[in-house]
C-alpha cells in the first residue's frame, strides 16, 4: 500500500489553486519524501510546485503539459534528493474525476522516465475535481490513499477497497455514519505501553472494530499489575504485556492483523516500525519513550495520542488526581511546546544503570513507582479514544488538549501554540521522514 500524506491545510490550497479557472485545466508539481514501510511506501509531501501560466507548454479545457523549463528542474531535485514526484493535474468539469485515455498514455511515457532517471521510489499521478480526487502510481497504475494530516485525519482518497459492515458495530454506524466506521476499519494504530492505560486503549478500540496493530512493549506483567491491566489474570504473572494484549484483541476480532514488538520504542530500529501506523497512542510514562514518539509524529507526518494520569499524595494535604490526553502531529503543538517533557528526566532515562550509579547529579527518585488507579487509566484512555474518534470520523470535539480535574469533577480543554522555530515541530522538520536529526536509539544487552 502506498499513502500520500499532506500536511493540513496543503491539500485544501492547492485544490482552489487548481480550481481556481474552472473552464481550464491546471497542473502542478508536487514533491515528497517517501518512507518505506512493510507494505509499501509513506509520501509524505514537502513541496508544492504552482505554475505561472507562461509555465505551461499548452493549456486548454481538456489538455494541459507544463514547460520543460518548469519541470526539469524540479525532477532533477527529487532525483538529486531520492524523492518522489507527484504529477497533478485538474478535471475541472468533473465532480468525482476519472483517468482519460490522455493521462493514461502521458503517464505510461512520464512514468517510465521517470523510473529511470529516479529509480527505487514510486511516482504519482494525482487527478482533482470539483468533489474528488483520484490517485495512481503512474508506471503500475496501483491506486494509493490521500491523506491530509492535521487536527482531523481526512482521507481525500481510498484505495476503493469494499469492507462488509459487522451488524455489532450498528449502533456505532448511527454516530459514526457507514463512512466513519470503515475509516475505523480501515485504521492501522500503534500502540506503545499496553500497562493500565494501554490495556484499556486496546479493550476499547477491539471494541470499535479496529483490525490492525502494533504493540510495543519491553515489560512482563506481575501482582502488582493486576489491579488495572485489562484481561489479565494470575495465571498471567510472567508474561509479557503485548501477549495480553494480543489475546483480548482475538477474544473480540475474528481475524486482526497484530505485529508484536516486545521492547523499548527507543531500542535501536523500534520506533522506525511504527511507520506502519496510521495513528499511534502513547501510554508510557517515561520521558525518553514520549520523545521518541514525539520525533516520530512529525518526521513521518503520524498523529500521536499521548495520554497520562497524575496522582500526588502529600503529607496533610488532599489528594490530588485527574487525566489528560493530547493530540500532537503536524500543524499542533509538539510535547516540547507544551511544556510535557524534561530534558533531564530524558537524560536519566537513557543512562545505562552504571551510568546513573556513577553520576551524582541523579538520584535513584526517578525509579520511584507512581500511584495508579484503574478509574484514571481508564479515563485516560478514554479521552484519548475519543479524541481519536473525532479527528478519524469527524464527531464533534475540538478539544486536542483536554485535561480531567478529579477533585473538583471538571474537563477542560487546554490551548497550547507551537512554539516558533521549534527544532522538533517546526516547518523544516516536518516530513524529513528519515532524513535530518534521527531518533533517540539505544543498544540495549538482550
């Protein structure tokens, strides 16, 4: 499968841009990074090419070519650069756009040249109407989704696969509507940290119909875990986390896609994996691990759902208590930007345990266990859900920071702005996929 990802609102420019003379086609260039995946690539589009209309080497109402003084240049940078080009053009008198025998034969010819003079990644044809889009990789004519990536998840295009709808999912149909709950089908969600939180994540959305996993996960469960981590039982002390997981998965879904990674997402080439995923959930608390998640979302264009609990009890005072979930990805505001993330903690968490045993500016408090409840958790990852469900199907919630206040029974929806220049979030790392400043990895001893 191929995806071609852009960053919102870029898909929404440059229809109006191409719409813009609906009795005249238009074209442009359009250039990306592709990522490569298990199944295929990632496009994930970093430039946009508009033309002049002295660009054009003819134009008409049902014909356009642009100059090859125009689009040399641009294909001599992807080659340069190992990207894929993404030819574009409009049928602006088509609501719901098709391929005409024209494209067909230009594409055949582009296509194969382009396969030569920048072999090894896939090149595309993307064709605009007034209602619709369609897109095809130019030399095999395989069809690809379009997505646009922001606050909400909006797929512009399918790859026209049918999915059957599941009569226990009718309920769900009526909030949802049919297209909804195939998007939900259709979904590839990561998930790192399948303790308290994680489990309830993975309870929920086996629940929604989601077919497709990956679970990470280094620990094993043990007594004390009992008391929040969903489907699991005494006679599971010892095992890992992601075989629990994977089996209140089965008891719901006849046949679910799950790929099981049991270890650290900063362990060398973990994280890397989580390109697979169309949205990933992030319930861990350790700062290392949210980093990595948080380089991820915006390298590879991923939202990332991350999600905590915060319980502090104190020598005569009241107990404080509440949850939080937050959507990251291009377009919002990163963990650094809003402040969610300690650079010293991070520090600490990627020293190995002689590392930390010699440094004395760190003490053994950040090994301290945390309080954990199962209402919080579970809170937790209910706020996340939801959050996941309003930008896949399109419910109403405009929260993408929201935090529960336990004592005084509030929600509240927090506002964060990314920070200028950002060297995480900004408009320059967005989409380097794996170029540019690489993940936080570590060797650890097996």
């Amino acid at each position: 499968m191929i995806d071609l990802i852009f960053s919102d609102p870029e898909l929404v420019r440059l229809r109006q841009k191409l719409l813009a003379e609906p009795v005249m086609e238009s074209a442009a260039i359009l250039l990306a990074t592709p990522v490569t995946r298990t199944d295929g690539f990632r496009l994930l589009v970093r430039e946009v090419h508009l033309p002049t209309e002295g660009d054009h080497a003819y134009r008409s109402a049902t014909r356009v070519r642009l100059a090859p003084e125009f689009a040399m240049p641009l294909e001599r940078r992807a080659k340069d650069k190992g990207w894929s080009v993404i030819y574009c053009h409009s049928h602006p008198r088509e609501c719901q756009p098709v391929f005409s025998s024209v494209d067909d034969n230009t594409e055949q010819q582009f296509g194969a040249y382009m396969s030569y003079r920048s072999p090894g990644v896939p090149h595309i044809s993307l064709l605009i109407g007034t209602g619709g889009i369609d897109a095809r990789v130019m030399t095999t004519g395989e069809k690809i989704r379009v997505v646009e990536v922001g606050e909400e998840i909006k797929f512009a295009c399918n790859t026209g696969e049918a999915i059957l709808l599941e009569e226990q999912h009718n309920r769900q149909v009526l909030a949802f509507g049919e297209e909804g709950q195939q998007r939900l089908h259709r979904l590839r969600v990561g998930i790192v940290g399948l303790g308290g939180t994680g489990s309830a994540l993975v309870y929920q959305l086996a629940r929604l119909g989601i077919d497709s996993y990956i679970l990470v996960d280094w620990d094993v469960i043990d007594e004390t875990n009992l008391n929040r981590v969903y489907g699991a039982t005494n006679g599971d002390v010892g095992l890992t986390k992601i075989s629990v997981a994977e089996r209140v998965i089965r008891e719901v879904r006849p046949t679910p896609h799950i790929s099981l990674i049991c270890a650290d997402v900063i362990t060398r080439n973990v994280g890397r994996k989580l390109v697979d995923a169309d949205i990933i959930f992030c319930s861990t608390d350790s700062h290392a691990s949210r980093d990595q998640l948080n380089r991820i979302s915006y390298k590879y264009m991923i939202p990332v759902f991350d999600m905590g609990v915060v319980i502090e009890k104190s020598a005569g005072m009241p107990l404080i208590y509440g949850a939080q979930a937050s959507m990251i990805g291009p377009g919002l505001p990163c963990l650094w930007c809003m402040g969610r993330l300690n650079a010293k903690r991070i520090m600490y968490e990627l020293m190995s345990p002689e590392q930390r045993q010699a440094d004395p500016y760190f003490s053994n408090s950040n090994s301290v266990k945390q309080p954990a409840v199962i209402s919080l958790t579970s809170t937790a990852a209910s706020l996340a859900v939801t959050m996941a469900l309003a930008a896949v199907t399109g419910i109403p919630h405009k929260g993408r920071y929201v935090y529960y206040y336990g004592a005084d029974a509030t929600m509240r929806p927090t506002k964060a702005q990314p920070k200028p220049n950002c060297p995480f979030c900004s408009s320059s790392v967005v989409g380097n996929g794996d170029y540019g400043d690489p993940l936080h990895e570590v060797d650890y001893e097996s």
